[in-house]
C-alpha cells in the first residue's frame, strides 16, 4: 500500500523533501513505517523516532495501524514553557505591573 508521508520542517531539511509516498506492506503499522524511514534516511534515525506521529489531526502511537492512502505527518517535538497548575487559567499567571503600554 502507498502511505503519503509529510515532514515537519526541520525534518524536511534534514531529508530534502517535505512530502514523499512510501509504499509499505498491507499490514504495516506506524512502527514499519518508521522503521522503513529510518532505513531510508539512517542520518536522521534519532529525529525520526522522536518525532510526533500525526494522522488525520490526532496524534498516534506506534502500534496505529496504517490503511492505503493516509498521509502520515512527522512533527518535530517542542519543547520550553511550563505547566500551569489545574486550578490556574493562562490569564491568572499574567502579572500586569511588567506589561508595557
């Protein structure tokens, strides 16, 4: 089966190509998949297994089966901020006396 596959872009520069197919057996999974990218780009086999697995809007893991003609993304992680606390809104943690006018 042909699996369309779309890269972040840091992946993409690293790879040369933002969007490729890749065609995989009928009962691959997202973990063949990687596997198979990895083979073809060996370099970026560390970036490619950190990165986040997208398909159709939701994030999957590897054990996701893949279906004929779905585009996977491969996004690279961020990183930084900090969590809030539950009971805090985004808002709340604003301290309006460092802001500018």
């Amino acid at each position: 089966m042909e699996i369309r596959i779309r890269l972040s872009q840091d992946l993409a520069r690293a790879t040369g190509r933002p969007r490729f197919a890749v065609t995989l057996d009928d009962s691959a999974t997202v973990a063949d998949l990687l596997a198979h990218l990895q083979a073809q780009f060996p370099a970026y086999a560390g970036p490619l297994s950190a990165a986040v697995l997208v398909i159709h809007g939701q994030n999957v893991d590897k054990d996701t089966p893949l279906h004929a003609g779905q585009e996977v993304a491969l996004l690279t992680p961020v990183s930084g901020g900090r969590l809030l606390p539950s009971s805090r809104s985004l808002f709340e943690t604003v301290d309006s006396t460092h802001l500018r006018r």
